[in-house]
C-alpha cells in the first residue's frame, strides 16, 4: 500500500516532469562545414541539427563578402538541399549552392546557418542563466586601475578580454581607433550579433571600461563591464531578427569621448537605433536608510521618483532607469522586463526632457550621445556618487557591491534585449572560407609546398605542371589573414625557395593564382 507521502512524492515528480516537458528546448546546430568544388561549380554545406522534440525546422542560409560584417539571405534562388521549411531534424544533412552566387566575393567570405524550431523564445530560461558567482568572478579580473596614464596595462588587457569574449561569440569584432592628447590611442571595442530579417535595426548594450587614475573601479564602472559580458555569453550566440550590439566605451571619464566618437563617426545612416542600455556603475546596494541622496532639485523636476524614493526612507535599494521623454517607450520596457522576469528588482524611472539639459547629473554617462543624435537611451545606474561613498576613491573595490542586485539588473535588461531584438527560439553556426574562394575558375596547376621544421622562414614549393606562367603565391594564416604574398617566377619541374617572416606552428592557405585562374591547398606548419 502506497503512503501519502509516496503520492505526493510522485505528484510531485509527474509535475517536474510536466514542468520539464512544457519548456520546448531548441535545436542544435553541429558539425557545420563549408566546401567548395570549382570542377562541378557548387558549393556544399553539411550539417547535423538535433531537436529534442523532433520538431520540423526553417533552416535559412546566408553569406557575407565582408567578414561577417553583413549578410544577405539566399531565399531559396541559388541553394537546394536540407533548406527552407519544413527540415527534419537528422545528421548529414546537405545543401548545395551553385558557384556563381559567390561572384564578387573576397578572402574573407563567410556563410551562416540558422535553424529555427518556430516555437516561442523561453526568456525566463535565459534570464535564469544569469550567474551571480561568475559576475563576481569576471569583476574580480577587471577590479584595477585602468586609465591611460596610471593603469594602461589594466585597461588594455581588460579591452582584449572583452574582444577575445565578443569574438568566441562568433560575433563581428571591431576595434574602432580615434587619437588623443599625449599620444594614446583610444579604442572603443564593438560586437556584432548581425540580425537575420532586420539587421539595419539595431539594439545596443554597453559599458565604459575605462576608470579613474587613482581607483579599481570596481563599481565605476567594472560592475557595468561584466554586466556586457555577460549578456554576450547568454545572448551572442543565439540568432535574432535585429542586430544585437555589444559596445566597450574608452575615454568616457575624459569626457564621453569614446561614446561622442561612434556616435558622430560610426553610425551610418541607415542603421535604426532601436534602443540603446548604458550600464553605468550597476553593483552598489544599500538598505540603510538615507543611504540614498539626490540631485539638487530632483523633487521637483521628478516628484513622483522623488516620492517613491522617500516613501523607503531613501535606502539605495533600487536601480535608476533613466531616458529622456524620446525614450520612454524604452524606459517602459525595461520596467515591464523587470516586473515580468525579475520581481525582486525595485525600478524607479525618470524621463527627463529633450536631451536632459536640465538635469545635467542624469547626463553624465555614455548614452548622452546617443540622446544628442536623436536615439532612444536608457542609463542603468545605482546613482554613483549620490549613493557609493567610495565613487572615485581607492574603496571602490569588489567586496563593497551586492552581486544580487548587480545579477537582477543584468537579469531585466537580457530580457528586455530578447523582446527588443525578436531572438529566435534556434541555434546558428559559421563558416569561414578564409581565401578558399575565388571568382576565378580552377587553376589547372599540380603543386606541393612544404616547410622544414627547422626553418620556418621558407616555403618550398614544386610544381608539376601549370598553365600560363607566372604565379602569385599568397600565404593566408588559420584566421583568414595574410602573411606573405609574392611572385613566382620559375618553370614547372623546378623546386623553389619563398622566403617568409618566420612562421608558428599551425595550419596555413597557400593560393596560387595567375590569369587563367587560382587554387589553394592546406599548409601546416609543425
């Protein structure tokens, strides 16, 4: 005879169970490779998508002559194969494009596979990804000084941290270079998650990563950094149909300069800003009373803030939404993400007019700019200087913030990016060619090229047999980049010599190509 106890228990597993059930898991993309054959002029994609409930997918494939930098759909005009809707989810799945599609393209040719279950995105399961420990942990590296002049080591190395992030993200990495006073290069370090439908619509978080000369700035503004970082493990690998972009400011405590710059030079015009979330300083927590104070002349430009704030005896345990009046559509929406996915959150939100003249605390921080341009921005903040004594001082270390209440305001603002940008319930994968392709047919050329382990600064390359005499050779690394081009000279028979700067271990692209056409081989260098 079953006890109570044991039909609860089962009760209780058939709910897990049900729970389990009802989360629909999205597909998975392995095992994705790219190969082009010029002899039968097609191109072949191979690969292999699991779904765990074997639903049918829309499959879409797309390619970019730049690197990543854009895409542009097939729509079914020059691919067939294992495409479109519906795709049974299987192993050794094929697609094949013909060659004169890819006319045009350069050495940096990329193509992207997507597949899509159609179900609803399960943001909550993603907000719940969010990791409080692993915040700390990021912070814990980026606490430091970073200023051009008293911490350029600090500062750099955070910078290729969050590039090295944004690039195992597969995301289109850029690291955009304006001069300053005495010498230094700022960098203001970008990362795109390239939309599928919509990708001239854009969606932006970002954070300063520079600090103060004399501080860590753990809070200010490391806390907004690993905030970044962590809604690009989360999201940047996960296919939307706007862009999602990822932005590490330089030089905003010189000024907003970094933020100044990409607005005024990098913004083209035909890129839609839908929203702009600007971590600034976000780890700061307090329930002490009169832990929080305010602007002078807040209460009446913003009584009812204000209000909500006195209503708590002005403890610091809330995150400021700020926007302008432009942006209120994006201040609403944080509020909302934050109620729906994170209701431990409190949210006090101010609008200010017009681009925030009159209230020149509320612009002290990057998404001014954007405000200056005419873009919808918020500013995240735990208030700075009104609320974290060690603002700008050698206290403002990692052991003073609440990783809590830093979690919960990445938690609502991953959420509200997942509804801004329309992520899709799927998985996507890349390809490079990295100088495979040429729109050149296939040069009619038997080689072999080789190294001698003891000398890496030469190639040697023989010839059996070849067309149209002479060759260029181009030597391309792992990455698509090159690292050696030249002439080659020599008949056909002959061993020859290609001396090189000095090679690491690794694979290499060796191209020869000459009028009639070009062929490359794999190189690996021991």
């Amino acid at each position: 005879m079953f006890s109570f106890r044991t039909i609860l228990s089962v009760i209780a597993f058939v709910g897990l169970s049900f729970q389990g059930f009802a989360q629909n898991q999205a597909p998975i993309l392995t095992d994705f490779t790219a190969n082009i054959n010029w002899n039968t002029s097609t191109l072949t994609l191979e690969y292999n998508v699991s779904d765990a409930e074997n639903d049918p997918l829309e499959v879409l494939v797309s390619f970019s002559k730049d690197g990543g930098k854009t895409y542009q759909i097939d729509n079914l005009v020059g691919c067939v194969g294992d495409l479109a809707y519906p795709v049974i989810p299987g192993n050794q799945k094929k697609i094949t494009c013909a060659t004169e599609m890819l006319i045009g393209v350069a050495p940096d040719f990329r193509v992207r596979l997507v597949a899509n279950d159609l179900q609803p995105l399960d943001i909550q399961a993603l907000v719940n990804q969010v990791d409080s420990n692993r915040l700390r942990a990021d912070l814990q590296f980026v606490q430091g000084i970073r200023h051009r002049s008293t911490g350029l080591a600090k500062l750099t190395a955070v910078r290729d941290s969050m590039e090295h992030l944004l690039e195992a993200q597969a995301l289109f990495t850029q690291d955009l270079t304006f001069p300053y006073a005495g010498g230094y290069t700022a960098h203001n370090m970008v990362g795109n998650a390239v939309g599928l439908t919509a990708p001239d619509t854009i969606v932006i978080v970002d954070a300063h990563y520079d600090g103060v000369s004399n501080g860590p700035g753990a809070d200010d503004n490391g806390s907004g950094v690993v905030g970044v970082w962590e809604i690009a493990r989360i999201l940047g690998g996960l296919p939307s149909k706007k862009t999602v972009r990822y932005i590490g400011f330089d030089l905003e405590e010189a000024g907003l300069l970094g933020s100044i710059n990409y607005v005024v030079n990098h913004l083209p015009a035909t890129e839609k800003i839908k929203g702009v979330y600007n971590f600034e300083m976000i780890g700061f927590y307090s329930e002490k009373n009169n832990s929080q104070t305010l602007p002078a002349g807040f209460n009446q430009l913003f009584p009812a803030a204000y209000n909500a704030v006195a209503a708590q005896q002005f403890k610091g345990n809330f995150i400021t939404n700020v926007g302008n009046v432009a942006s209120k559509a994006l201040t609403d929406q944080f509020v909302a993400a934050a109620a729906q996915y994170v209701p431990d959150l409190r949210v006090i939100t101010v609008n200010v007019p017009g681009t925030g003249s009159i209230a020149q605390d509320l612009r002290r921080s990057d998404h001014a700019p954007f405000w200056d341009g005419g873009h919808q921005a918020v500013m995240l903040t735990d208030g700075a200087n009104f609320r974290n004594p060690n603002y700008h001082q050698a206290g403002d270390t990692l052991g003073a913030l609440n990783y809590t209440f830093m979690s919960n305001v990445v938690k609502a603002t991953l959420a509200a990016i997942a509804e801004s940008a329309e992520l899709l319930h799927g998985d996507q994968a890349f390809a490079n060619f990295d100088g495979l392709v040429s729109v050149k047919q296939p040069l009619d050329c038997n080689f072999i090229a080789y190294t001698v382990p003891s000398d890496r600064s030469h190639i040697y390359i023989r010839i059996d047999q070849c067309a149209n005499d002479p060759l260029n050779y181009t030597l391309f690394d792992a990455k698509g980049s090159q690292v050696a081009t030249g002439n080659l000279e020599s008949l056909a028979g002959t061993l020859q010599s290609v001396a090189i700067t000095p090679l690491q271990a690794g694979f290499y692209l060796l191209r020869l190509n000459n009028a009639a056409g070009a062929k490359t081989i794999k190189l690996h260098i021991e």
